[in-house]
C-alpha cells in the first residue's frame, strides 16, 4: 500500500512550530505589516546587526543585537515581483536544510499574514537589492526586470552588489545604485527591456 501523505498543519500551527524558533539567530528577516499611507501589505526587509558591528553601542553595557531596515516593498511593484518572492522563499531553509516553506505565508490573492519571516543570507540580501534597486522607478517591466535578474545572482553576488550600494558613502552609494538600475533593467523607454523580459520569464 502506498503511503499516506501527513496533512499539512495550519499556517498559525506552522509558523510556532518550526518557524518562529528560527527569528533569533537569522541574519536577515522579512517584516509583513501595514503602513497608514501605503497599500496593505508592506514588505521590509531588515538586517540584524550583531553586537560588534553595531556603531552605537560604545556606551551600552550589554548590547543585543538590532535589525535595521534596508529597504521595503508595497503596491503595484509587489504585485509584480510577488512571484519570484515566492521563489526565493522556498529556498530558505532551517539549520538542518528542511525548507521552512515561507512561500506559504505570502500565497493567495490577499495576503492575510503579518509578522516576521527568517531569512538566510542570500535571501535577505536579494530581497533588499530587490526593493532598494525598485525605488522611483515606474515602468513595472523594468521592476521585475530587476527582480528576476536578481534572483539569478548567487549569494556571493547579491551580497557584493549590496555592499556596492550600502558601503562606500553617500555619493558612491547612490552612483553605485543608478548604474546598478540601468546594468539590469536598462534605460527606461528601451524596448529590449520587453524582449529581455519575456526571454526570463519563458526560461524560468
């Protein structure tokens, strides 16, 4: 006889048993809220921040670690990236490599979850170049242009890029950040952003 397959639990049963265990020790996480002056949901991604790398904490005797926004996600543009989201969520797992299936919490047409998700280094670093690199740009083909390509980075990648954007002062952060929005999703009005675009979509 075949064997069964064990029903999967509920998402609320879910996330106490195996995933909320992982929040203290990710080195990134996916917040999932609500801001008054922006579409529900909003997504941030933040970075936690050890005790040593922290630049504030000379005066504290016993500093804990901090989680510091990167970058966040709402509207149309979520709309569109939503699915390679889901995509870099099935990737993350727990420490002994058994997917968390995070891609759960964000499925259906409304996305009635709110909280906090674990994320492994590659996926928080790709979500934030992710929403960083999206900021002010208005053509939605150039937004999951950027998506898409980003999620082909591998983890060293993403996080050189990242640091690229994050790590060399004002002025060099932000011409890091404009070169970095034309190398994946050109200049806007280009028409090879649509041929690029569906060649992605119909390869992955």
């Amino acid at each position: 006889m075949p064997l069964k397959k064990e029903p999967k639990i509920s998402l609320g049963a879910h996330y106490q048993k195996r995933v909320r265990k992982q929040l203290k020790k990710a080195p990134w996480v996916l917040r999932v809220t609500e801001h008054n002056d922006k579409p529900v949901p909003v997504f941030i991604a933040k970075q936690r921040i050890l005790p040593d790398q922290r630049s504030d904490a000379d005066d504290l005797i016993a500093p804990r670690s901090i989680l510091l926004e990167r970058g966040l996600l709402y509207g149309p543009s979520q709309l569109r990236c939503l699915p390679i989201i889901r995509t870099i969520l099935t990737r993350v797992s727990d420490p002994a490599g058994i997917p968390l299936e995070l891609n759960r919490f964000l499925n259906g047409r409304r996305i009635a979850f709110r909280g906090n998700l674990p994320l492994d280094e590659e996926a928080g670093y790709k979500l934030a170049l992710m929403f960083r690199l999206q900021e002010r740009i208005k053509d939605l083909d150039r937004v999951e242009l950027i998506a898409r390509r980003v999620d082909r980075f591998t983890r060293e990648e993403a996080a050189y890029w990242y640091s690229r954007m994050t790590s060399f002062g004002d002025a060099a952060n932000r011409w890091a950040m404009a070169g970095m929005k034309i190398m994946l999703s050109g200049q806007p009005g280009d028409s090879n952003v649509t041929i690029m675009l569906e060649e992605l979509q119909q390869k992955y």
